[in-house]
C-alpha cells in the first residue's frame, strides 16, 4: 500500500520476506499450490 505496509489478506503464496527501493521491489514467497505440468507433445 501506500503507506509501505502489506495489504491484509492473500490468496496463492505465503509472503516469507520483501523490501522495497525506490527503482524496484523484492518479494521472496512460497507457493501454496503445483505448478501446473507442462503440456505434453501431440
């Protein structure tokens, strides 16, 4: 949000570590789902 802090709520990932800069943004997560597999050849 504006005010740096962590919207409430999230759905998909557990959020384990962020920070923010001015010129970028990092957020480490863990997924709560697979990935989908890929497509098999036809």
């Amino acid at each position: 949000m504006g005010d740096g802090q962590w919207r409430d709520g999230g759905f998909g990932a557990h959020i384990q570590s962020h920070s923010r800069q001015d010129d970028h943004v990092m957020v480490v997560f863990t997924e709560e789902r697979l990935p989908l597999p890929s497509p098999g050849r036809t």
